[in-house]
C-alpha cells in the first residue's frame, strides 16, 4: 500500500511542478510579449517595463490567452501601430517558444 502512496504523491508533486513551471513560461512569454508591444509603440525603458507588467497582469482576467491578445491588439491600434490580430498572436507563438528556451536555459 505505501508503494501506491508514494507513486501518488510523487504523481502529485510532478503535477505541482508542471503547473508551476507552465505558469513561470506563460507570464515570462506575457512580458516578451509586452516589450515586443513597447518596442511598436516607441515607449521608452521605464514605460516598456511598465507596460510589460501590465500584460502580464492582463493574463489574470480570464483562462487562455485571449485577454492578453485583447490588451496588447487594442492598445497597439490605439496607439496608431499597424498590426492586426494574426500579427500579435504570431508574435505570442515567438515569445512562447522564446520563454521556453530561456526559462530552460537557467533550469
């Protein structure tokens, strides 16, 4: 009985740790996003960092990524950039792929 238990828990702590580290990707590649964003915008480094802290908190609003696209997408075409939908979610595909590769990198 204890070999199922441990098989569990061990089952458990692997789940947690997959959840952590698919959080720890997700608002990594929320703030690439964010100064990709910055970046079309022109903001300058304070405003970037800002403004790439705002992205990553717009991912708390709802499950996926949809809020995220909606933030950036809206606060690009206020700002006058010319981008549309596929542009920002191409650039959310690359910065996945990005903050996959760097957050392996240090681990």
């Amino acid at each position: 009985m204890t070999d199922f238990k441990d098989r569990e828990r061990a089952e458990e702590a692997k789940y947690a740790m997959d959840e952590e580290t698919a959080f720890k990707v997700a608002a990594r590649r929320n703030k690439l996003l964010g100064h990709w964003a910055a970046e079309k915008m022109g903001l300058n480094d304070e405003e970037t960092k800002s403004y790439a802290t705002a992205v990553v908190q717009a991912d708390f609003e709802e499950a996926g990524d949809e809020d995220v696209i909606r933030k950036v997408l809206g606060d690009l075409t206020t700002a006058g950039v010319d981008v549309d939908e596929a542009a920002v979610r191409a650039a959310l595909a690359d910065m996945t792929i990005e903050a996959k590769r760097q957050f392996m990198s240090e681990n």
